[in-house]
C-alpha cells in the first residue's frame, strides 16, 4: 500500500482520501483534487491522483486474490492472447500462393492425359504418389487434403480416375475459406462466432487492397462502399434482423463467392453487364449512392413515400409503397405518420428484396408487403386488390385492356396453392415462380415482362443463331 509522503501535510491529505472500498471514492476523490488540499501544484496533483488510483487497484486485487477469484481484466486480457496464439497457429498451417503453386506443379507432373477428353487424371495410387512429392516439397501442412476420403468425394471414370483440377480447385477453395474464417474470428471481439455491422465493414475493408477490380477505388468511398457491401451479408445472413451474422453461415453464402469474384481483373475476364450485376462490384456500389441522390430531392439524407414512387421510373405501384413503409420503414422520432422516411440501410434492404425476388430472403421480404392484413397468406381478394393497381398503370402506358381475374386465375395456376383459397409465402418458394408472382403484383414492367415473355425468350435466342 502506499505510505505516503515523508511530511505530515501529505500525511494528512492522506487521511482525507476515503478508503477505496467506498463506492462514493470517486466523488469524494473528486473533491479532494478540486480543493487542493495538501497538493503544492498541479504535478504533484495529478501524480497523487495516480497514486491513488493505483492503491485501489492494487486493494482490488488482493481482494481478489484473497477470495481466489481472477479478476475479470486478467480474465479478457488471457482470453485475447489465447485465441490470437490459436488463430496464429491455424493460419500457419494454411498453404499459402507459393504452396498452391507447387501443388499445382506435382499435380500436372504426375498426372495422365485422358486419351479421350485430354483431360489431366490420376487414379489413386498417383494420388498416393502425388501426396509424398507434396509433402516432401511443401511439408505436412499439404498431407490433410490427400486423404481416402478426399479422394472418394470426386466424380471417377471408368477407370477409377478422377481429374486433377476438380481436385486442385477444392483445395484452393478449402484454403480460401479457411482464411476467410480466421480473418473473421480474429475480428469477432466477442468470440461468439457473429459478426456485427461495424465487424463486417472491417472485413471487407482489409479485403480491398487484394480485390483487383476495387484497387483503384477512391479513398474517400472506401467507407461508404463498405457499408453497402456489408449490408448485403446481413440481408442474407441475419434473416431475423439481429445485428449480427453468422460467421459459418457467411462463409457458405453465395454473397462471400460473389465478392471473391471480384479477384478477376476486371480490364481482361469481367465484361460491364457482369460488373453491374455484381452487387459488390464499384460500379454497383456507385450505382446504388447515385440512385438514392437521385430520389432524395429535398436532400434530408433519407426518403419520403413520394420520393420512393419515383423508383425504377415510377413503375412501381402506390399500395406496394405504401405497404413497404408499413412494414419496413421505422417511424421517425416524433412519432406522427408523415415524420416516417426510409433512411438509407432501409433503401438497401429494399434494393435487395426487388433485385432478389426470386431467393427466400427477397421474397420473404415482398410478401410482407403483399399480405395485406397481416394474416400469413393472400386471398383472392388481395390479389384483386394488389393487381388493380397495376392494372390502372397498365392502361395509362396504352396498353390493351385486360380483365383482372384472369389475372388473378393465372396466378393460381402459376401456384397451385396446398390450400385453394389461399397463397402462403412456402407456396411462393416451393412453385419455382414466386419472384415472378411478386412482380406481377406490385410492378407494371414486371407484368409486361411476364405478358411478353415468349417474345423476350426469342429475342434473346436470335444472336446465338447469327
């Protein structure tokens, strides 16, 4: 404990200060540094201080010694080491380009050319043998990915042979996603296996600099770009709207395959349809921050009813807007009707749900909107309701005149609902054709698309016949 100075002024300042143990130490501790008392100047205060608070840790301590408890900050500081020393010893088992590389080498130099297809082959026994040139080049690290039951997994000839490129590629793959996960564990500060917003964003940032087609992006969108990349994660891997992803779930995701395409560079293998259609890609990303400029004309950083019906040309229906800021737009802090505005995560989330209709998350997010009375299936008269206004905007484009239910029988076909009278959301996903059913129902060009569906599928065969 500390003694104190040789003075007995010090020695009685001392005795002012309240015993540690106290809960009120730190207002009282405050007092006694804003008095002065005992204190010759400001340096001598504040080392005072110092030493003050170093008496009470060191009395917490005890105490915890004593009870034989460790003390929560020990506790987090071994926890941090240890899973650093843990992550630090499965990256240094990872293979790394150099090791891939010379995989590559034994697999080719050791393999037979398929007389038929010239396809590169090896049947067990050089797989065998392909497993000791490795691991005497490489070392142990490669030996795991030659196991029997590796072997087994790939498609064999009828000579018991399977191609080395399959082979090659699941251990790229293998290597790739283990990396992913310790760079995601590394960053999960909780270590509960999910990742939250803030996490993610860190994720895909420190991925930037090895993406080909985002090395070039400019510094002062790096932060934005990584809030719209992240979302998508969560849109797909935090189906319940948590906060947090789970890092299996992502590392299985299409969204993960997706960003990692964006290694190819983009000047000689990615064509400017397959960069749009990438929802990570740069040009997407600044497709999204300039479509939302576009709709915010009042320029409040987030968007009205009014706004958002100027989506996608305005072909989008008024109930179907009015039905997404029921059920996915938060109300604003005053609480009146017309304070609710979509803000820009809620425009990601609708982006999502209308450029992914066809997956359970986007549908899942459109049929909310469709279910009109919240009730977990449509009727035939949610149909008529759905469709009326579409069919309004379809005769205002001056198109010929339609009879809604025959609209609404299509649809049913379309279906085949398990109960007749009702559409649920697992009768959308199980026919194959529910992203087309929600376009039809809240899109004026989705059900000119549907209606010129068979002239569209000529046009698009015409070019391959040239």
């Amino acid at each position: 404990m500390y003694s104190g100075s040789s003075d007995g002024e010090s020695h009685d300042a001392q005795r002012k200060i309240p015993p540690p143990s106290s809960m009120l130490w730190v207002r009282n501790l405050r007092r006694y540094i804003g008095s002065g008392a005992g204190l010759g100047s400001e340096a001598l205060m504040e080392l005072e201080t110092k030493r003050i608070l170093l008496d009470i840790f060191k009395e917490k301590q005890q105490k915890s010694a004593e009870a034989g408890t460790i003390p929560s900050f020990y506790k987090k500081r071994v926890q941090r080491l240890a899973k650093y020393r843990f992550l630090k010893k499965q990256s240094d088992l990872l293979l790394n380009a150099d090791d891939l590389d010379a995989m590559w080498v034994c697999l080719r130099e050791n393999c037979v050319i398929d007389d038929a297809t010239g396809a590169e082959k090896m049947n067990y026994e050089d797989f065998c043998h392909i497993a000791s040139v490795c691991t005497e080049q490489i070392g142990p690290k490669c030996r795991r990915f030659f196991s029997p039951s590796n072997f087994m997994k790939f498609e064999k000839d009828e000579s018991g042979r399977i191609a080395i490129l399959p082979f090659y590629l699941y251990v790229m793959r293998t290597v790739s996603l283990t990396q992913a996960r310790i760079d995601m564990s590394e960053l999960d500060e909780d270590s509960d296996g999910f990742l939250q917003p803030h996490e993610m964003e860190a994720y895909i940032r420190g991925l930037i600099p090895n993406l080909a087609q985002l090395r070039d992006m400019p510094g002062v969108f790096v932060q934005m770009y990584c809030r719209i990349a992240a979302h998508k994660f969560f849109f797909f891997c935090d189906p319940h709207r948590r906060g947090k992803a789970c890092i299996k779930k992502v590392l299985l995701s299409n969204c993960l395959q997706e960003l990692m395409e964006l290694h190819q560079e983009s000047e000689e293998e990615v064509t400017d349809t397959e960069q749009a259609e990438n929802w990570f890609s740069l040009t997407s990303a600044q497709r999204i921050c300039d479509m939302f400029l576009d709709l915010d004309k009042d320029r409040n950083g987030t968007l009205s009813k009014q706004e958002l019906k100027e989506y996608a040309d305005g072909t989008l229906t008024e109930i179907f807007i009015e039905r997404v800021f029921d059920e996915h737009v938060r109300r604003g802090k005053s609480g009146a009707g017309n304070a609710r505005e979509m803000d820009f995560e809620s425009f990601l989330d609708f982006v999502l749900a209308l450029e992914n209709k066809d997956t359970a998350e986007g549908l899942t997010y459109l049929f909310r909107c469709l279910d009109l009375q919240g009730r977990g299936f449509l009727t035939t008269a949610d149909i008529h309701s759905l469709f009326r206004d579409v069919h309004h905007k379809w005769i205002e484009g001056g198109n010929y005149e339609l009879c809604i239910e025959d609209v609404r029988d299509e649809i049913w076909d379309m279906v085949k609902p398990a109960d007749e009278l009702r559409i649920t959301l697992a009768d959308l996903l199980s026919c194959k054709q529910g992203g087309t059913v929600a376009s039809m129902l809240i899109d004026v060009r989705g059900f000119w698309a549907h209606d010129n569906r068979e002239n569209l599928l000529q046009e698009e065969e015409e070019p391959e016949e040239e």
